[in-house]
C-alpha cells in the first residue's frame, strides 16, 4: 500500500518514479511521459464538498486506467495524474502519442453520476515524447511546464478537454494540438469535419497505431465515439472510446460488423 494511492488505487508518485525508468529502457518502442490535471475540479469540491471531490477522482482513475490499459498510471496527489504510455511497436508514426492524449481526453470528459449529481470535468495534458536514454525527472518536469501551457491555453480559448501540449526535444518549445487539426491525420473526410453525422450503427474506419480497421458506432457524442471495431490480428472484436479525428467513413461492408449490427438495432 506504500507504492499505491490509497484514494484511487493507482501508482503513487514514489512507485512512478520506481518503475518509469526501467520501462523507458524496456525495448526499442517509443514512450512518452504525460502529466494531466483536471479543469473544473475546484468548483466541485467547493459546491458538493470533499467526499464528492474524492468519488471523482476515484471515477477519473478508473476511466484513466481503462483507456491505457497495461501502461502505468499514477495519481501525484490532489487532481494531479501522469501516465507512461508506450507505442504498440517500433515502426508506429512519428506522432503516435496523438492518439493517446485524445482518447484520455474524450475517456475523462464524459458527465458522471456522483450522489445524485451530474458532474464533469475535463483535462490539460502535457506530453513528453521520450527516447530510453532520457532522464525521468527532466522528462516530468516538461511535461509539467507544458501541462500549464496547455492549462492556460484551455482558458484563453474555452476549448478544456481537448488540447494539450507538447514539448519536443529542443526542450522549452511547446507545440498545441487539436484532435480536429491533428498532424498526420488520414487523409480521408473526417466524421466529424465531413458534415458527416456520427449516428450509432455508422460504418466507420478507426484508425490506430498506423493500421485502419472496420468498426461500427455504438454512440458518440461531440468529439468521441463509443465503438465496436476489429481486433488487430482480425480475431474478434473489441469496444473503445475513439477521438473522431480517428475515425472516418467506412463504404466497404464488413460481413460480421454489419450484419451483428444490423441485428441488433
């Protein structure tokens, strides 16, 4: 219990710093360090009390945790999270992590039902892309500088929950990112910038990791979608919450996807 937040039952800062280093070493696969902080989670404290501050943070963890899967997370203390992410494989985009700080935004984003109130909260996120030989605490403490730039932007702009910055390796130089104007995008018409509505049982393609495959929306809301798409190795299937910078319209048919889909609505 010593390397664990006794809240959340995440990684605490201590076991961060424990086991960040050797996963940085681990293999040849890009990492990067995120530090994120919740927007609007003052306010909540102040109105509903602590105990309703407590059960969001428990609710941003879990939703954190889900969304990154094996990767290590870990709560800092107060509002205050950092993640150590790590690229499926060595060939993956130069920015891979793009999609990493988007579905951790639309993953957090979502009202929640805390003691009879629907609350919200959203996140600014520094990111880090990391190389093995990089040093941990110069790596959390950019993140840290461009999680403020990405904070401060989120203020000026009233656009919370869906920018973060990065900080790339000239050190202090912070680019900000959209999952609307996303470099790298596929070229193909966007859900969300075709006019193209993003409807529960809509064929789309997810694009992840720099493959594309056949998925089916669940529900969606403004800038993510809850959907069912083909595993990696084409074995079944399985559902996330997709940024729509992600996703584009799907016109081939997927004989099991359509048909299960067509049954089912």
């Amino acid at each position: 219990m010593a390397d664990h937040d006794e809240l959340t039952g995440l990684a605490n800062r201590r076991l961060f710093h424990a086991l960040a280093p050797e996963l940085l070493r681990g293999d040849d696969c890009p990492s990067a360090v995120l530090i994120l902080d919740l927007n609007g989670f003052k306010p909540i404290n102040d109105t509903y009390g602590h105990d309703a501050g407590d059960e969001v943070l428990c609710v941003v963890a879990r939703r954190m945790a889900a969304c990154l899967g094996d990767h290590l997370v870990a709560r800092f203390g107060g509002d205050e999270f950092a993640a150590l992410p790590r690229a499926p494989r060595a060939d993956v985009p130069e920015a891979w992590w793009h999609e990493v700080a988007g579905s951790l935004s639309a993953a957090i984003a979502p009202p929640m039902d805390v003691q009879g109130h629907t609350l919200s909260v959203t996140a600014s996120i520094g990111v880090v892309p990391a190389g093995p030989s990089a040093d941990l605490p110069d790596l959390l403490r950019r993140a840290d500088q461009a999680m403020f730039s990405a904070k401060r932007h989120a203020s000026t702009t009233d656009k919370a929950g869906i920018t973060w910055v990065v900080a790339t390796e000239s050190g202090d130089h912070t680019e900000t990112y959209e999952p609307a104007a996303t470099p790298g995008s596929p070229p193909e018409p966007t859900l969300s910038g075709s006019g193209v509505a993003c409807r529960p049982g809509d064929p789309v393609w997810v694009h992840r990791s720099g493959a594309r495959r056949a998925g089916v929306v669940e529900s969606a809301c403004e800038w993510a979608a809850l959907v069912r798409y083909r595993c990696l190795n084409g074995a079944g299937t399985m559902v996330d919450t997709i940024p729509k910078n992600c996703l584009t319209v799907r016109t081939e048919a997927d004989p099991y996807l359509d048909r299960t889909s067509s049954t089912n609505r």
